[in-house]
C-alpha cells in the first residue's frame, strides 16, 4: 500500500465569518491510499485554532509512512490503533489517514462503508447549511441563494445575535440552529435561549469557551433550550465530562482523529442518553462523504462544508437542501477530480 499527499486550495463561496475568524480560502490536506488498483482518499483541513498546518500534518504523515506502507492486509480500525499513539498529538493527520482507510476498504470490498458496518441509509436526518457572520443584510442574501435547505445553522457571537436571528426569521419559516463558538457567556446563553426559543431555534452549539465549565452547568440548569457540545468535546474522553453540562455532543472527525473514535464516541453518548451530532469543517466532498457513512447513527447532522464552496476538488456524497444523495461507488464514494 502506498500513502500520498495532496493539498489544495478550496475557494469559498463567501467569505466565512465565526466569533473568532474568518476565511476566503481553505487549506487542505487529502490523503489518499492505494493498493495500486484501488484509492482510498481522507480529507484534513488547516485549522489555527487547534494549531493545524499543512506543514504540521504533512510531517505527521512523513512520521507513520513506513507503518502505513508495511500493512499487508487493510483493516481500518487494526489500522487506526496502530497510528493513534504515534499520531496522538495530530489528529487531524490521523483523521485523513483512517477516512483514507475506510474509503480504500470498501472499495476493496466493492460495498458502501455503512453497508459493511450493517447500517441501512433510508432514514437519515437531513442537514443544516450554515450561515456565517456578516451584515444581517448580507446574511439574508446568504440564506436567499439556498432557500430551500430545511435547516439553517446560524453563525453567532456579535453584540446584535438575537437582532439577527429575528431578521432572518422574516425570511423562511425553516428550522433555525445557532452557534456561538464560544463567544457569550453564561447569562447571556440563558437569557438569550429564551427569546431564541421563541423564535424556532432547536437547540444552541458550544456558547462558552471550554474551560468554563461551572458556566456550562448553569447553563445546562437553565437554558430554555439543549445546548451541543463542540469545543467541549474534541475527543473520545471528552464524551463522559459533558455529561450533566450539555445535553448532547457535537463530534468532529478530524478533531477527533477519524471514523473509528468517532464510532465510539457515538455508542458513549447514547450510554449516557445524549443526543449525537456530527459536524464539518469548510472541507471538500472527501470529508462529507466519509461523515454520510455515520449518517443512520446520528440525531443531527452538520454536512455542508462542500455546499460551502466555489468549487470542489472531489466527488462524493453530496448535499442538496438539506438531503444526503449517496453515490453509486463503493467506500466512502469519493472520486477526486482531475482538474484540480
């Protein structure tokens, strides 16, 4: 088997805005694995926040290539426990490897991932398009351009949040979701929640910084509505802490290291009657698709970092308003495109 790297430039559609950062382009890494008849391709973003470089990864990569290259017989979570140790302080890399991983052995296989895991896609829940911050006018543009989407995941952490969520309301009658990237604090999460209650929000993503921890128990008491754990839960040991804190986790691959944690972090949220989500990144159809292989164990779903894009680099599972459409290849389905 043979490791290669590949790393592109994903333009976005707009520019995207959260409490901390915004971006116009997207760095990232793709993985791919190929046993010389069939490709396997994994997907890590550049993420400063975590300290994630190409550079970084790239040399993570460099590091396990001789573990990767010597393994005789595929077997992504044998495969997994092999580099988590020496990847521990990468998951980002370790995240490409193991989509890589999965992608490569189903094809192998000629099935679906899911469909070798025993799980049956018909009933899966639909995904949110995420609106970043901006003018309230120009986020009501963002929502117009995809006004058919059923749910919508609202970028927050300004000094007008509930000004904006009320405008946006005048404008589709969809389901709203927000995120605040940890950008309010306690009483204000609490006071906001019931207005935001009010006006058809489901629930609210990470809206304090991680380490407040006697801030997101309060919250968890008071809240007029769920809060998600995203920030609070980047790993498998994570999961059992937010407990009593959030009523449910958000869980993002490369944060956590790929499929194979992430698989475990979902069984230990539902042995500790969570709600599970997973989430994206701003990342191309090679991500996306290996998160729709999780798609029939999850409560909510965070899939549209490619919809995100001016232009994508693969082909894959793909998202349209809100609905998953699975291609007919095996493995993750991912096709990179040739033009890039």
């Amino acid at each position: 088997m043979k490791l290669i790297a590949h790393t592109f430039d994903l333009p976005l559609r707009h520019t995207f805005t959260i409490s901390r950062e915004s971006t116009n382009v997207q760095p990232t890494l793709i993985v791919e694995l190929t046993d010389g008849t069939h490709s396997g391709y994994g997907e890590a973003t550049t993420n400063a926040y975590y300290g994630m470089t190409l550079d970084r990864m790239q040399a993570a990569l460099e590091s396990v290539r001789g573990i990767v290259e010597n393994t005789s017989e595929l077997q992504p979570r044998v495969l997994w426990e092999e580099l988590a140790v020496a990847l521990a302080d990468c998951p980002f890399a370790l995240c490409a490897i193991d989509q890589a991983a999965y992608d490569l052995w189903g094809k192998q296989q000629g099935k679906p991932v899911y469909e070798l895991w025993g799980l049956n896609t018909k009933e899966v829940p639909h995904s949110n398009f995420t609106i970043g911050i901006d003018s309230i006018d120009v986020m009501v543009e963002k929502l117009e351009e995809m006004p058919d989407w059923p749910i919508y995941k609202i970028k927050l952490g300004t000094e007008h949040d509930l000004e904006i969520i009320k405008q946006l309301r005048k404008h589709t009658r969809a389901t709203f979701r927000v995120d605040a990237n940890c950008g309010w604090t306690a009483d204000e999460a609490i006071q906001n929640s019931q207005e935001l209650k009010k006006l058809g929000v489901e629930f609210i993503e990470q809206p304090l910084p991680r380490e407040d921890v006697e801030g997101a128990r309060k919250v968890f008491q008071e809240s007029a509505l769920p809060v998600i754990a995203d920030e609070s839960c980047i790993s498998e040991a994570d999961v059992a802490q937010c407990k009593g804190r959030f009523h449910g986790i958000n869980i993002k691959l490369v944060k956590c290291g790929g499929l194979t944690p992430a698989r475990r972090m979902i069984d230990h949220a539902r042995r500790l009657n969570m709600k599970v989500m997973v989430g994206c990144m701003t990342e191309s159809s090679v991500g996306i698709s290996a998160i729709a292989q999780l798609l029939p164990l999850l409560d909510y779903v965070d899939m549209d970092g490619a919809a995100l894009l001016s232009k994508d680099i693969a082909a894959g599972a793909a998202v349209e308003d809100g609905v998953c459409h699975y291609p007919k290849v095996p493995g993750n389905g991912v096709t990179l495109l040739g033009n890039n």
